[in-house]
C-alpha cells in the first residue's frame, strides 16, 4: 500500500508544468491509485476485507484532493496513471 510520503511525492510532483488539475481528474487519479493498492492487497496470502477497501479508497481519496485540485498536470502524467499497472508506478514513472 502506497505510504503517505508516496501519496506526498505524487502531489508535489504535479505540480510541475502542464495546466491545473480539475477535481474530476484528481479523483480520478486516486481511484486509479485505490485501485492498483486493492489488487496489490488482494495477491497477498490475506486479501482485504470491504472495511479495508473502504479504508484505502477514503485514505487515497483525501490525501489526492487535498494537495491536487489546482495543481499542474499534464495529458501525458494523466495518460501514464491511466496505464500504470502498480501504484508505485504512478509516482516513479508518471510524475517523474
């Protein structure tokens, strides 16, 4: 599961050149990172239960919007989240 530092690293890193990020394409980003966390979580010998897919998308959800809406972004860093197969992904690679 992606640590708040990473989730941290994500946000600083948007807001390098591009155009500001809208709220719906913040939201997006943190489903697609809940997302890559619960199929992470799911391949391990105790998969998640709903309370703690509800954790992780809430916990996601809030640390992306808060630092995102506003931020710059570009088409390729939102194309890359859209791509990226882990959540480490999306900070390494797509806002690198």
């Amino acid at each position: 599961m992606a640590r708040p530092a990473c989730i941290l690293s994500v946000l600083l890193l948007l807001s390098a050149c591009g155009r500001p990020a809208t709220v719906q394409e913040c939201e997006e980003i943190a489903s697609r990172v809940a997302t890559l966390e619960y199929e992470a979580a799911s391949k391990s010998q105790s998969p998640p239960q709903p309370d703690q897919i509800k954790t992780i998308r809430a916990r996601v959800h809030e640390a992306m919007t808060k630092g995102c809406v506003g931020k710059r972004i570009t088409e390729r860093a939102l194309q890359c989240v859209r791509n990226a197969k882990t959540a480490d992904a999306i900070q390494k690679v797509c806002f690198d």
